[in-house]
C-alpha cells in the first residue's frame, strides 16, 4: 500500500465519541506529503484520570478547542479517496463512527486497515507484543512521544509502509 492516510484519536473518557485530539498523516507514493494535529473539543466533555495519566491532555487543553465536525471539515479533503490506516482500527473506526453518530453526521463507510493485525501476522511471537511503541520500534521507528495523536498516526504510517 503506497497511498493511504494513517489516523489516530485520543480521547477524554470512556466513550469512544469523546475524542479530544486527532492526528493525520497522508502517504502518496509511499511518501509522507502532508501532517495534520489538533486538538478538539470533547463529547461528552469530560475527562478520566486514566486517560489524562496517558495522553496529559485536560480540559484546559481542550476548552477553547473546535468540535469536531469543524475539525473533520478540515481533514475530508486531505484524505478524500484515501483508504484509512490505525494501528488497532477497531478503536480509531469505532471512534470516528461514534463521533459521527454524535453529531448526526453521515458515515461514508471509510475503508479502514489495521496495523495490529498486520504486525500480528508479519511478526507472529517474534515480538513480546504488539504495542504501537514495540512494532514501530521492529520496524525501525523511533517512538519517542507516544499516545500523541500525531506522532501515533506518524509511526502508524511508517509500520503500514514496511508491512502493508
């Protein structure tokens, strides 16, 4: 796969709507082009202490941050006929389904492709997991700020390009 736009979503909560950051990095001929971040205004507004104690991000973060159909207004374009990459895509999927829900938006059936299950079947039990940080890391990525959405998306991107 040489054309695709890898994605990743942090959330405030436990609802799978409550994203509160989204990170883009859009391939085309197996290049990197175009890197997208921002942070986004929770639904529902709250946030856990665990997913606070993963990501860092707050309510002070997020306050004055853009909903997310003003965010998403802004990503159609970039990945406008691109199929959608995430490293366990039933979470990113299921976010991005459930925030349309939310907002009463359609859905337009995003192709999704999953790195987990490609690290799964490239690397079997040759990796003591198959955590973002220790697949990037097998493919020669260097993870330094996880659980960002955008340096996620990024090392996503580069795993999809060594073993989709």
């Amino acid at each position: 796969m040489r054309d695709f736009a890898a994605i990743d979503f942090e959330t405030a909560n436990e609802w799978p709507s409550s994203v509160c950051s989204v990170g883009i990095v859009i391939v085309r001929g197996g290049e990197i082009v175009d890197r997208f971040y921002s942070l986004i205004h929770p639904e529902p507004e709250y946030y856990q202490w665990f997913c606070r104690q993963v990501h860092g991000l707050g309510p002070e973060d997020t306050e004055d941050a853009p909903v997310f159909p003003d965010v998403w207004e802004k990503i159609e374009p970039l990945i406008d006929g691109l199929p959608l990459v995430a490293h366990n895509a039933r979470f990113d999927e299921g976010c991005l389904r459930q925030v349309f829900r939310v907002y009463r938006m359609d859905y337009p059936d995003y192709e999704f492709h999953d790195t987990l299950a490609a690290s799964r079947r490239y690397y079997g039990r040759l990796l003591p997991n198959h955590q973002l940080q220790t697949v990037a890391a097998a493919c020669g990525y260097d993870l330094t700020n996880h659980h960002h959405a955008l340096a996620d998306a990024e090392a996503c991107a580069y795993i999809a390009l060594k073993l989709l």
